[in-house]
C-alpha cells in the first residue's frame, strides 16, 4: 500500500517527535551516516557542487541527495559558506591575540563584544595561559593598530593580550572536524 508524503516523513521520526515530546535527530542527518560522509566529504572540496553531479558519482538519486543535505542542515549539523583564505587574499595582517579577561569578566562577554568586529574571523574559548585566542585579519597595518587600540587596549575588560603576528604559514585548513569524515 502506498504511504502520503506526510507518513514517509513521519517514518523518519521518533516516537518521541511524532508525538510531540523531545524530537531527535533523524538518523538520516547524522555526519557518522556513511552516505552522509560522502555526501559531506564532497561538499567540503566544492559546496557549490550541484546535487545532481553528487547523485552521479554516489550512485543515488538527486532527491536523496538534497534530502540528506536539508535534515543536516536543518539538525545544526552542516553548513555550506564561503570561507576566504586569508593567505590567497594576502591581508596585510594576520595575528592571533592571546586574551585574559580582567577579574569578573566573563570570557563570553569579551567574546561578545568582540565578535561584532568584522576583522575578528576567529574567537575560541581556551584553557591554559589565556581565556580567549582570537584571529584578527587586516588589509593594512594601520587598520590592525586602530583595532587594538580601539577595541583591545581602550576596554578594562581585558586584563592582558599577548599579540602574536603572523610571520609566516605552514598549514591553513579552514574545514574543521575533518576528522568526523
């Protein structure tokens, strides 16, 4: 017997989102899902890789393709963005800046503020020496002055930056948690 589009969607649900009460995530939108590895791996070498070439070379159809990318997508588990590669760009500036908050500061509030700034490209968390380590890019060494000036040094919710400038790059891989693959 065939089912409407409404049950085969609510096949792919658990008891506990058909009814309302603490949805989980479909196994279909898992990254640890093999076809989804593939389909992941492949939009990490080109996210503007048309569904249909993916269907090809997987040998699925396109509709599970866009599928699979959708509940990923819609489950927080992928997104498909432009990154810039500061080195192809050649920034006048790139440097990393070890942050320690000032006493009573939350390292979130600093994190906050400073995300606003489009030349902040990076802000992590970190234990050890420092609270936060940011990347900050810049198109010219004036622009890199203003900003520690302006947005570091001028606030008393830091307590000390260590500035660490790049000299030189060995390794730039912008596709995090490859590993999951």
């Amino acid at each position: 017997m065939a089912r409407s589009a409404a049950q085969r969607s609510e096949a792919t649900l658990s008891p506990e989102a058909r009814n309302g009460k603490g949805a989980k995530l479909s196994p279909l939108a898992s990254p640890s899902d093999d076809l989804n590895k593939q389909i992941i791996a492949m939009l990490q070498e080109d996210g503007r890789l048309p569904y249909d070439e993916i269907a090809a070379r997987l040998g699925v159809s396109p509709g599970t393709v866009r599928n699979r990318v959708t509940r990923m997508r819609e489950a927080g588990m992928l997104q498909i963005v432009a990154v810039v590669d500061p080195v192809a760009v050649d920034y006048e500036t790139d440097a990393m800046l070890g942050i320690k908050t000032a006493p009573g500061v939350a390292p979130q509030q600093v994190a906050d503020r400073l995300a606003g700034y489009s030349a902040v490209v990076y802000i992590v968390w970190v234990s050890g020496q420092f609270d936060l380590l940011i990347e900050v890019v810049c198109d010219e060494g004036v622009e890199f002055t203003e900003f520690l000036n302006k947005v570091i040094y001028a606030h008393a919710d830091i307590a000390h930056v260590e500035v660490m400038t790049r000299i030189g790059m060995f390794k730039n891989q912008f596709l995090l948690k490859r590993h999951v693959l």
